[in-house]
C-alpha cells in the first residue's frame, strides 16, 4: 500500500500545472517529432526515431510518477501548522557552524525539493534532522559525504 504523500498547497499546483502541461502540450510536441522522425525511413537505423521514442517514455514515466504522487498526496493546511516546531512547509532559519552564516530552508516533501532554491526535503538528511526541532535546539547533520555539520535553530516561519 502506498504510504500518503503530504505536499504544500504550492508543491501540489505545480505538480497540478506539470501534470497538465505534459499531457496536453509536450504529448502533442512528441508525437510530432516521433512522426518526423518517422519520416526519415528505415526506423532500424534511425537514430531519431529512437532518440525520440526514449523521450517519450521518459515523459509517459514523469506523468505517471505525477498521478501516483496526486494519488496518494495530502495537502497541509498551514493554518495547523504551528511555528514552534519544525514541520513540512516550515521556513527555518538555521546558523550553519560550518559555514558561519545563517542559511534559510523551506522543508518540503521530496516530490518538492529543490535544494537550489533552499526547498529541501523532509527525507533529506538535513530536513530529517531538523523536524520536530525548535528555536534554540542544536541539531548535529551526518552528510553523506561522512561530514557532520551542527546546525542552530534560529527562526521558525511559515
């Protein structure tokens, strides 16, 4: 049984949007390219064809992926979400003492995370480590690479 998915009301339209934009227009732009390359003939040595076949089940296997998320997904209500703990859909501010610096992360779910934009995840080792915690609270990360930063709870938002 597929455990339930818990998404932020933003994570869930972008996934919505996603979702929408692949079946009705990437779907279309495909089926154009497979009929072009098509075109070319022989489809045992078309690479194109092949090239855009590949491409095409990337795609249905993303959309597949999209429904069985939007299946299973629960939306948090963020007005239940308190601020004196670290929750999915907290923004915390944290003093990295690695880094010397205060870094701010958004906890998202892990259909969600993009660590670029500071979303990380609640299964990443970071977001793991910082849920349930609160203002004041030192938490020490074990990273992947055999590190272990410590991190200082500082601010806690939505």
């Amino acid at each position: 049984m597929q455990k339930e998915i818990l998404l932020t009301a933003q994570g869930l339209k972008a996934l919505e949007d996603e979702l929408d934009f692949l079946k009705t227009v990437k779907r279309k732009e495909m089926a154009e390219k497979i009929a072009l390359a098509r075109s070319y003939g022989d489809l045992s040595e078309n690479s194109e064809y092949d090239d855009a076949k590949n491409e095409q089940a990337q795609m249905e296997a993303r959309i597949a992926d999209i429904e069985v998320t939007l299946k299973h997904a629960k939306v948090i209500d963020e007005s239940e979400i308190s601020n004196e703990n670290v929750h999915i859909g907290s923004v915390v501010t944290v003093y990295n003492g690695m880094l010397e610096e205060n870094v701010t992360y958004n906890i998202v779910s892990a259909s969600e995370s993009d660590p670029e934009d500071n979303k990380i995840s609640d299964e990443s080792p970071v977001g793991k480590a910082l849920l349930g915690k609160k203002v004041g609270d030192r938490v020490a990360v074990d990273l992947p690479n055999g590190t272990q930063i410590f991190l200082d709870v500082k601010e806690i938002t939505r």
